[in-house]
C-alpha cells in the first residue's frame, strides 16, 4: 500500500475560476490548515463582538 510523501499533494495556490488573482487550494494540508485557521479567527471574532458588545 502506498502513501503520500508530504510533498506529493496539489499546489498550495492555484488561479481563480473567475476574476484576478489567486484562490488558496484547501486539497494541499497546508491550504486547509490555513482555512480553518482563518475561520476559527473569523467565528471567534463575531463571538468576541457579540459578547463585548451585544446585538
């Protein structure tokens, strides 16, 4: 059974479908680490305002 070396995955950046720039692809580990981390960020600021401030 053969596994995947660390650096056997897809590009970390690939080009956007539509418009300029570049997408972060979540099928590299490293491309998912960094979604979920800037999720986690993003839902735990909403929380933070909310309880600091209310609705």
């Amino acid at each position: 059974m053969a596994q995947k070396k660390f650096f056997n995955h897809e590009p970390l950046f690939t080009p956007r479908s539509f418009g300029l720039g570049w997408n972060i692809n979540i099928h590299n580990p490293i491309g998912l680490l960094i979604c979920v981390a800037l999720a986690a960020v993003i839902i735990g600021m909403v929380i933070f305002s909310i309880l600091h401030n209310g609705l």
